[in-house]
C-alpha cells in the first residue's frame, strides 16, 4: 500500500501556468477552491440537480440529456475525438445486469498534462460529469482509472469523492430521487497502454493492461464483459456546462462540429509552458502568444499538435491553422489529447524522432508481432542514424518498417509509434540524409 501522505496537496498550489480565453471547466478557478463549497458557489452539482428535478424544475429524461449532449458536438476529449453524444446511445439502456462507466485519467501520452490538472483543481466537475452520463444511461458503478505515477491528483480526487458523498450527490437515492450511482477512484498502473481502452479495463479487472480485439466494443462487452461507456476525464469535466447553459450555448462557445472549449497543454520551446483553455477554432498563433511565444524569440520550426503520436507540422503550415479537430486533420495531422509540443529553429528532427521512438519501443505492451518487433527496429534504426552510423537505404526502410505498423495491429499504438516516424521523414528528410551523409547535424546547436 503506497503512503500517499507524502504527496499530501498543500492547497496553495497555482493554477499551471494557465491563461484561458472564456473558459468552461476553468472558469474561477484559482488554485486553491477545489472544494465542494466554492464548487457549488461556482454553480457546481446545479446540472445534476436540473436533470433530477431537484431544482424546482420538471427535470431532464435520459433521452433529452443524450440529445443536449449530441446537439453540443462534444467530442471525445482522450484523442480520437468521437462524438460523445452518440458514444452515450450506444449504451444498451435496457440491458438488464450490471453496466459501468469508466473515466480515463490515464493520461500517459508524452506532451498531455491536462487531465491530472482538472482532477487537482476542479475534481467535482468531473464527478458531477459522471454522475450525468451515469444517470443517461442507466449506470449506477463508475470508475476513476487515475494514472498510476500521478499522486496528487489521485488524492484530489479521493477527497472531493468523500465531500460528494458526504453531501448526498453520489450514493444510494441522490437528493432523495430514484437514482444511485456509486463512484470509485482506481490507482491505475503508470503505463502508457494502460489508457487504450479496453487495455485500461483489463487493468481494471486486475489483469495485465494489454488490448483486447474490437469488436466487440465496451458498450457491448466492457468491464467484466458487462456494457460499459469509456470517456476521457476532460470529456466528463465538459458535461456540467452543457447541461446548465444548453448543447447549442456549448456548440456556439466553439465552431461547428467542434463544440466548446479545449484544455491544451502547451510544452517545449515556448516562455510559458503550461495548460490553456481557448474555444475550438482559435488560431494557433493566438495559442502561442497566450503561451509567450517562442522562447528566447526564437523561429518557430515545427510543432506537434496533439501529443506525441500527431504527426509534426512544419511551422508555415501550423501557423495557419486553428486548434479544432478539423483544421488540424486537414494539416495531416491529429488535435489527439492537445497536448501541443513547440520546437524551434536549433531542434534537431532526427534527436527528436529518436527520442520518441524510445518512448514507444519502451511502452508497447508486445501483444503485436508488428508492434513488439516494429517499434525495436524503427528506434535502432534513427538511434544509428543520429549516432553517425546510418546507411543510405536506412530511410526508405524507416519507412517500410512504419508503414508496416501501421493498420496491422490489435489497438492504436503501433498508429501511434509509426506516424510520428512517417511524418519526420516526409517533412524533414534532408536532416536525415545530412546525418547520414555527413555524419552530424544539420542544426548549429548540435554539432
Ligand atoms: C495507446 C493508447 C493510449 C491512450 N491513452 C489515453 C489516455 O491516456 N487517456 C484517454 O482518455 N484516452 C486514451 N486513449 C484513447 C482511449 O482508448 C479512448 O478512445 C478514450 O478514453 C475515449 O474517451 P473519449 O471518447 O472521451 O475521448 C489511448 C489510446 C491508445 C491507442
């Protein structure tokens, strides 16, 4: 059993460098009022008093929270970016046993640091978020799957379960109506695999975190083979807004098909790292100024959008884009988990593929022959590269190699390691083969 008061939260930690432009899920937040108190004097649990009736109104049915949600085009906040409306009318309401609902606090994606922060500075959104979906689709258990190196926020979360409880808005019979739902926090097991879904329910399960097939899909055969709906913890963290001011309020704060606002996670290269909460479809080049630019006034040279496994946009190309889902994918890239990393002018592409692919060697789970074998060889290959030992066919076989990853296994992260590999090389080949031919970098700063 871990000691966690080691980690105890001094309560008078600052918000991680954020700087917002009309914020949602942030907004008042200070750092220090997490508590259930400044929660609801924030507004917090009145969505799910309304949806209960519990507010002097008629209260909401499963059927119009659903249609709130759908007609808000929330979508997935975890990567894929799935409506999270429709995800919900998956969920066979009927079904007669035991159905789950699983938030996903996994958040292992290099870049991503979005998650942990909502559970340590406004758990109870993400609680009254569940407790919303749970009651639309007729769930009484959920599950918190915290990542397993995050402390602090696990805590967080434990806490303000315990305040929720306490004030009767989780339990048997919330505020007195037929509804239960009973809520638990996991401390999950610190790898990367773990926040794939369904690897993330053998976890939960207590078994070894690796993927399992698809179809079937949780909301047929989920935790213990019973329906269960899988959201990302800012997904949850979205849901109290929606039904407070109404789906077209948080569709009209975004752009079409990409409704409300998006916590990004902003690292490398810029003065002030840190997490942003901005509506869908603001540019990028707002993004980076909220983050002070590129640091040192440095060019701006490539970013990578959506956490690690995005493909890496040259820095002409991002700057004409906005931060939505669409815009990104037209780039040839992914809006993924928004975990934005900046690089500029002295970052070596061939350092930085290399170190990458590291991460998805050390982290595939080996369940994949193309994944297991694929991402050891595509790390040997830019390592000997980046060392001076490269040989001139080496990039054609990168890329064979990742194009033979890619679609050919049980769940994403052989996607994940391949893409980064194939989009190094289709916009930053002439580093590759400068390595190669000349055995040391094109960039000043590492030679
Ligand atoms: C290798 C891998 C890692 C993933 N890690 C996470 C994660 O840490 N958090 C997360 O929410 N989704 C993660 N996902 C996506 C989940 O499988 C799933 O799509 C998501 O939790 C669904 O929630 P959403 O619809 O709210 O986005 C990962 C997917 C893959 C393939």
């Amino acid at each position: 059993m871990l000691d966690l008061s080691q980690f105890q939260a001094t309560g008078k930690e600052t918000v991680f460098h954020g700087r917002h432009i009309n914020p949602q899920i942030y907004a008042g937040i200070d750092g220090n009022n997490w508590g259930l108190k400044d929660y609801e004097a924030r507004g917090g649990y009145a969505a799910l008093r309304k949806i209960l009736g519990r507010d002097g109104g008629e209260g909401m049915s499963q059927d119009q929270v659903i249609a709130e949600v759908k007609a808000s085009a929330l979508r997935g906040r975890g990567g894929a970016g799935f409506p999270t409306g429709l995800k919900w009318s998956f969920m066979p309401r009927a079904f007669p046993g035991q159905k789950y609902l699983v938030c996903n606090s996994d958040e292992g994606e290099p870049g991503t640091a979005k998650d942990r922060e909502i559970l340590r500075f406004n758990p109870h959104t993400v609680i009254e978020g569940m407790a919303i979906a749970a009651y639309a689709m007729g769930i009484t258990v959920g599950y918190n799957y915290i990542h397993g190196e995050i402390f602090e926020a696990y805590e967080r979360f434990e806490a303000a379960l315990d305040e929720a409880r306490a004030a009767g808005y989780l339990g048997d019979h919330i505020m007195g109506s037929n509804f239960s739902f009973q809520l638990h926090a996991f401390h999950g097991f610190g790898a990367y695999i773990c926040g794939e879904e369904t690897a993330l329910l053998e976890s939960l399960e207590g078994k070894k975190g690796q993927p399992r097939f698809k179809p079937p899909f949780p909301a047929s055969f989920g935790l213990y083979g019973k329906p269960t709906t899988i959201n990302n913890t800012e997904t949850f963290a979205a849901v109290p807004w929606i039904i407070r001011n109404g789906g077209e309020a948080f569709l009209a704060a975004g752009k079409p098909n990409n409704g409300g606002t998006k916590l990004f996670t902003i690292s490398g290269d810029v003065e002030r790292p840190g997490n942003y909460e901005i509506p869908m479809g603001t540019p990028f080049a707002t993004l980076l100024e909220l983050a002070g630019g590129v640091r040192g006034g440095k060019k701006l040279k490539a970013v990578i959008p959506g956490g690690s496994s995005s493909p890496v946009i040259p820095a002409d190309t991002m700057m004409a884009c906005t931060m939505d889902y669409d815009s990104i994918a037209k780039a040839g890239s992914m809006l993924g988990s928004g975990a934005v990393i900046v690089m500029d002018e002295t970052r070596c592409m061939v350092k930085s593929l290399q170190r990458l692919s590291y991460f998805y060697m050390h982290e595939s789970c080996g369940q994949c022959t193309p994944c297991r074998e694929g991402t050891g060889w595509l790390w040997r290959m830019v390592d000997r590269i980046e060392n001076g030992h490269g040989r001139p066919e080496d990039i054609e076989m990168l890329d064979n190699v990742a194009e033979n990853i890619q679609g050919r296994t049980i769940c994403a992260l052989g996607d994940a390691a391949a893409m980064p590999v194939r989009a190094f090389i289709k916009h930053y080949r002439d580093e590759f083969v400068h390595h190669i031919e000349h055995k040391t970098c094109v960039v000043p700063a590492y030679i």
